[in-house]
C-alpha cells in the first residue's frame, strides 16, 4: 500500500465522521455550546474544513475552495476572508452560526474532494517536497498532511463529543 492510500483513506474517515457528528442537526444544535468558553459542532467543523483547505491548497498550489468557490458567501460568517479559526476567543466562536448543516457537509465534501484530488497524483517522492521552512526541522509535504489529518481527527471527535453532550441534554 503507498502512503497515499493510506492518506486517502484517513481523509475519507474524517468525511464519514463530519457527516455522522452534523447529521440532523438544527442551527441551534450545531450552535450550542456546552459552557461559555466551549466550542460549537458548527465551529469545530467549519474550523476544521478551514485548516484542511487552507493547508491542503498552500501545499499543492491551489485555490482555496473557501475562497474559489462561493463557501465564503454561502455560510455567511462575516469572518474576514482568510480567517481559519486559528486563535478565535469565545465570542468569535459563538458567532460561527450556520443555517443547516448541508452547508457544513457540502464546505466539507468540496474541500474533501479537492484534497482527494491532490493525494492521487502523489509520488512517494512529492511526501519529502518541504512545505514550510519556518520550522526547525522544515515541515515536509507529508508531515504537513499528517498534521492536517491529525488536527481534522481531534476535532471532529470534539464535535461528536459535543454532538452527544447536547443529545444526552435532550433526553
């Protein structure tokens, strides 16, 4: 099996699991909180999807689908256009509201799909390209994946640990 694969597949649980955590979900569900200083199902979703593309497309050259294909206009954040999450406090969390979680899904699925794209074409060579030399050792293509799909896990188990909590709270 080549690494690729083993990214593809990563990256396809981490859709799976994004899907699973928003499913049904109304925009007070995937905005609710559990404490003040909590993040959303929406934010962490939204959030993670935003560091997927941001670092997915620096890394191959790409466009951000955020940015190049309306994701921006379509949730409707009024976050300054590159924002990604990165820092936000608990008031720039609680405005990260969206309408359905079709929306969630579909950001998330169009980012997938741009990812799936990139890791096909990947050489076991393209892995050791460096990405980013403000490190110490620099960062290379697949250490920079594998921190994406780390950070992509955490988190959308933190909105399926949310997801549970806010259930738990209905019954």
């Amino acid at each position: 099996m080549h690494a690729k694969d083993i990214l593809i597949d990563g990256f396809g649980r981490v859709r799976e699991e994004v899907h699973a955590a928003v499913e049904g979900l109304d925009p007070d569900d995937l905005g609710f909180r559990p404490a003040s200083g909590a993040n959303s199902v929406a934010w962490l979703v939204w959030h993670l999807t935003r560091i997927q593309d941001d670092h997915v497309a620096d890394a191959f050259g790409l466009d951000q689908v955020w940015l190049s294909r309306g994701w921006e206009e379509r949730l409707g954040l009024g976050l300054p256009r590159r924002d990604t999450g990165y820092g936000h406090d608990p008031a720039q969390v609680a405005e990260v509201r969206v309408d359905s979680a079709d929306l969630l899904t579909g950001y998330h699925d169009a980012v997938h799909e741009q990812t799936l794209g990139a890791l096909r074409a990947l050489t076991a060579k393209d892995l050791e390209r460096i990405v980013d030399e403000r490190w110490d050792p620099p960062v290379s293509l697949g250490v920079r994946l594998v921190s994406v799909l780390s950070d992509d896990l955490q988190h959308v188990g933190q909105a399926a640990y949310v997801r549970g909590l806010l259930q738990s709270a209905d019954a």
